[in-house]
C-alpha cells in the first residue's frame, strides 16, 4: 500500500511560544516521529514516502503536486496543538486527491473527537503511533474492524469513536527512523554543527512542571538499549557525515546517561552531541565522563530567575542548586543553553528582572526566553482560567474553529520583556567579543549574523 507521511507548515500559530523572527532563524530539524513511523510501514512492506513541507519550503500547490504524483492510498500527517491549521490544510488537500487521511502528533490525544470532526480527516493516532499505524494500514487493506486497535480513534455511523492510548514498552522494538526519506542535507541549526541531526534515546517524563503538558506517553519514561543508540550514531556518521547529534529526550537519567557515554568511548566514536538535561539529573563525575564521550552543550531548563516564580512554575529545582550545577558544567568543559519563561502567571517586573539577570550571572553560550503560553491541560491554563484571562475550553474551540483570537499575555507587557531579555543578554559588549572570539568558520559567521538580524529587528505575534 502507497502511504505519504507530512509535516506541513505550522500555519497561522497565533499562540508561538517564540518570537517569530526567532523562530524561523533557528533553523529546520528531522521530523523524528513520523520517520519512525515511516520505517515501521517500510518493515510491514508497505511503500512510503514522507513530505517535509518545512525543510523543502514547499508551497501549497508544491505540496499539492506531490500527493498527486505519488497517489497514495493514505496521508498521514503530525499535528500539534498551536500547529493545527496546517494539518487542516493538509489534510484538506490529501482528500483532494481521494486519499484516506490520519492525522497524529500530540495535539490528536488532547482533542480526539473535536478533531475528527472535519470532514477531511479519516481517523487519528492516540499515543506512540508506529504500531497503531501498521495495524491500521493492514485493517483498510484486509476490510477489517478497527475496533481492537489500540491508540486508535475513528468514525462509525457518524460517530467518533477513541480506543486508550498506545505506550511502546521496548523501544529497542522500533526499526531506526527512516532518514533515507528525509531531505537531510536540508537541515540544521543555528547552535549545531553540520551536518546535524536529531535523534531521541528515551521516551516519557515522569515530571509535572506546571507550564508542560503530558501525552499518553509520558506516564512512563523508557530507554533504549544505549548499545542501539550508539548503533544509530554511528549510521548517521557513516551515512550521513553528521558532526553533531542533537538529543530531543525530555530527559537522561544518570544510569542511561553514563553508559551511553561508556559505549561512545568503547567504540571511539568521533562525534558530538547535546541534549537536555535536568538541573537534578547531574553530578560533576558524570559531567566529565559526558565531556569525555564527546557532549558539547546541555540545554537545562532554568525557566525563573525569582526563588518564589521557580516554585510557581514547579520545576523542583533551587536557584542555589542551578548556579552550582551551571558552574560544574562549565568546570567539565561543557557548553550550556538554558530556557526561561518571561510572563508567567503572577509575574511582576521584579521576577521578570530576576530571570534576566541570572541568565546574565549564568552566562551561558545560548540562552532561549519564551513567552508563557497556557497550553491544554497544564497548571498554568488552570490558573489562566481560573485568573479569567483565557476560557476553559479555549483550546477546544481554538481546534473547532470557533476560536481565532491569540492568548492575550498573561501579565502586562510579557512581550516587551522578552525583547528586552534578548537584547540585554546578548547585545553585551562582553558578550559580543566573546561571540567573536569563538568563531572558526564562514558558518559561524552566517548563524551570527542570523541572530543579530533576529535581535535587531524582533518581533512577537503582539508587535
């Protein structure tokens, strides 16, 4: 059977956690999820092919003329929530051309039947996909029931009818992405080298931050075997030509974490890589042997710079604990890229101020602010409701239709205090040379020059 997977544009995303000039400087990363559920279809020997409208910059009509050149029986296409309407334009276009379209990603496990309420839009993945969608695949092809599908939502007689939610228990089961149907050279990133790609060793985060919204497969986190980590890496080198892997975990754990550094060095693998990390996750042993095994930077997510907003946000952490753990990590030799929140329910200038300043105490290579944004089934959406500031079911009309206006800034001014984060931090004479200093390469220049360009003239969806 002829299945075409698509990450389409993220059209109108009127509730971006990013400033948008930002955004689009950052650069273009592989669509992981649906390469993994490209490559379970391939194994069930079905043909594939996967669309990445982003990376390709296609058009509209572009994406349009491939689906009628490949005429697949069914069009999958990734979805979040802020994303939605460009899975809608789609999905619209699929049907078009007669296909049976799904449509998966986080945002089908949130508003399942609000969703498949479109006409264009057949059946969703609830949960990890790969498996649901090779049992789908098999029932339209064999005129089977879909009522035993887990991770499964479809119509019946009108209705829309949702099977629980699909959790992989052995990750080490999922054949490696399909990369050879990505356009690879088309990406990279404004803090990796290049080539670059991405790659994801676990799956789940048992943390609740209250800005985070959970998936289905969050309740559980899972490792991979770090043997078949490695085993990809070193496919990606080979392949490829990668320099730099950028980790996408929600998290490592310290045990997953030093074998995988012990089987990098087993096989003297000459690669580097980065990935996010919990500021409690760490320790100054593991970050040398991390160091050692080839990581350049950790991406922590620090999001408030006030003792009493850390505990607002409920990352469990302690300013105290950051500043020991930044200073350890530089100690080891290790970059760092750290995350804050500016606008925070019951945030002042005051916070604000503090966050900013502790990125600059911090001073770490890259530093990303984002404006607070109350996603679905987060605590901050219900303190957002509950502060009158956004409606209960904002989400849900948002996903109908019926919603069209962006989330107004959850404090005065958030968007202001985001510029002047930017700004503050990285127009620092001292930053600037330092920035100078570590170029080495007509690249470098050219990512510089992109984040000075997305500095001076920035812009969020409210300017």
């Amino acid at each position: 059977m002829r299945i075409q997977l698509i990450r389409y544009h993220d059209l109108d995303n009127i509730n971006t956690r990013l400033a948008e000039n930002l955004n689009k400087k950052q650069g273009v990363l592989p669509p992981l999820g649906i390469a993994y559920i490209a490559s379970s279809l391939e194994k069930a020997q079905h043909e594939v092919n996967i669309i990445d409208a982003i990376a390709l910059g296609l058009s509209k009509q572009q994406l349009h003329q491939r689906i009628k050149e490949f005429n697949p029986k069914i069009v999958g296409i990734t979805a979040m929530t802020p994303t939605f309407r460009g899975a809608q334009e789609a999905g619209l276009i699929a049907k078009e051309e007669d296909a049976i379209t799904v449509i998966g990603g986080v945002h089908m496990s949130l508003f399942p039947k609000e969703t498949l309420s479109y006409d264009y839009f057949d059946f969703g993945i609830l949960g990890e996909g790969e498996e649901t969608m090779v049992e789908l695949c098999t029932a339209i092809e064999n005129k089977q029931p879909f009522e035993r599908i887990e991770g499964l939502a479809f119509k019946k007689n009108g209705n829309v009818y949702t099977n629980s939610p699909r959790i992989i228990s052995d990750l080490d089961e999922i054949p490696m992405p399909a990369y050879h149907l990505l356009p690879m050279k088309r990406y990279s990133s404004i803090i990796g080298l290049h080539p670059v790609s991405t790659m994801i060793g676990s799956r789940g985060c048992p943390y609740k931050c209250g800005f985070c919204y959970k998936t289905p497969s969050d309740i559980k986190h899972r490792n991979r075997n770090p043997i078949n980590v490695v085993d990809e890496m070193e496919f990606l080198i080979k392949n490829y030509k990668v320099k730099e892997i950028m980790f996408y975990d929600d998290l490592m754990l310290p045990s997953y974490t030093e074998a995988l550094c012990e089987e990098i060095l087993k096989r003297k693998l000459e690669i580097k890589w980065q990935s996010p990390q919990r500021i409690d996750l760490v320790n100054p042993k593991l970050l040398r042997l991390m160091a050692k095994a080839g990581c350049r930077i950790l991406r922590y997510g620090v999001e408030q710079g006030d003792p009493e907003m850390m505990r607002m946000v409920e990352k469990r952490i302690t300013l105290d604990q950051v500043k020991k753990v930044f200073r350890w990590t530089h100690e080891a030799g290790i970059d760092t890229f750290v995350y804050f929140i500016i606008g925070y329910i019951n945030e002042n200038e005051r916070t604000m101020r503090a966050s900013i300043n502790l990125a600059k105490e911090l001073d770490p290579k890259y530093v990303m602010f984002t404006k607070a944004v109350p996603l679905p089934q987060t605590k901050l959406m219900e303190m957002a409701v509950k502060q009158g500031i956004i409606s209960e079911d904002y989400w849900r009309k948002f996903t109908l239709g019926e919603e069209m206006e962006a989330i107004p800034s959850l404090v005065p001014g958030a968007d202001d205090w985001v510029k002047k984060a930017y700004r503050e931090f990285y127009l620092r004479p001292g930053r600037i040379i330092k920035q100078i200093s570590q170029i080495r390469s007509v690249k470098d220049i050219q990512k510089n020059i992109n984040g000075v360009i997305g500095l001076l003239h920035f812009k969020t969806n409210e300017n």
